[in-house]
C-alpha cells in the first residue's frame, strides 16, 4: 500500500478552504482608476509658481472660454465683449459654473488691460479647478468618455445676439 502523500490534505481540509474562500473571497480589482487633472489647471499652477502671474490668469480665463464652446457647443462671435459672453452667452447647462467664470473673469479684465496681480493675489487655480468639476468641462480632457455623452441631448447651441450667420442659415 502506498503510503499518503504528505502534502497532501485529507478531504475535510479541502472543504473547509474552499468554504472559507467562498466566505472571505480576496478582492478582485476589476477597474483602477488614475488620477487625471486636466492640462488647463496644470498649466496654470505651472505658470504661477514659476512667478508669472499675470500669465496664469490670461492663460487659465482664454482656456475655460474656449473650452466652454467646445464643451457646451456654443459658439461665441468674434464682435462680443467679454462681458457680452457672461451676459448672453450663458447657457442653462452652463448655470453651475457662472459664478466661478465671472470670478475669473474679475481677475482677467484688469490684467488684459496691461495692469499687474497684486501682492499676495490669490492663484486662479481654484476657480478653474470648480469650472472643471463640471462633467461637460471634465470630459473634454478624460480618456474614455465621449464628448456627447457629457452633454445634454438638446444639441449645438449657437450663442447670438443678432440675425443667425447667413453661411449657417444656408446650410
């Protein structure tokens, strides 16, 4: 008779490893997750650190307004003021993030008039980050959500004040 082999368990220990993996089974990561923080911010913390100030702030408010139009497909004409943009140009979806684009937008008009970030001015980063929050604004830059998914079904949105474009009312 061939004797046992040693390593091996008799049936009862079998049943009761398996019984126990079956009541605490080890955690299967089935997706990760990496942080991502969108180029917009990281450039304008880069810009701000390295000391140009007045930089970061031109370069985070022009950021958000073109990400704006491409995020909630709007599109602003070239003859608006900024003010223009905050006034008309704000969509329903866009709600959420007004206050923190027209907190930027303090920031950016004296700047944009050749005037200088006084001492201890708060950086820019935190409105921006807020704008970005917002999945439409998100979306732009994350890997594997489409940009139609972050939206709203409702479409395109042309932003005007005035008679419609005649090359759009052609098409």
């Amino acid at each position: 008779m061939a004797a046992p082999k040693p390593d091996a368990r008799p049936a009862r220990g079998r049943v009761a490893g398996w019984v126990r993996r079956l009541l605490h089974p080890r955690l299967v990561i089935l997706e990760t997750m990496r942080p991502v923080e969108v180029p917009v911010l990281t450039e304008t913390k880069r810009r701000w650190v390295q000391g140009e100030r007045e930089g970061a702030i031109l370069y985070a408010y022009e950021a958000v307004l073109a990400d704006l139009q491409r995020a909630y497909g709007v599109r602003y004409p070239p003859d608006w003021t900024h003010d223009d943009i905050l006034v008309h140009g704000v969509t329903p979806e866009m709600e959420p993030i007004l206050p923190f684009v027209k907190e930027l937008h303090d920031q950016y008009l004296p700047l944009r008039y050749g005037g200088v970030v006084p001492e201890g001015f708060p950086s820019p980063e935190r409105l921006v980050q807020s704008v970005y929050s917002q999945r439409a604004m998100w979306a732009l830059y994350v890997e594997g959500i489409r940009h139609d998914d972050a939206r709203r079904p409702s479409g395109a949105v042309t932003a005007s004040r005035s008679s419609p474009d005649p090359a759009e009312v052609g098409a």
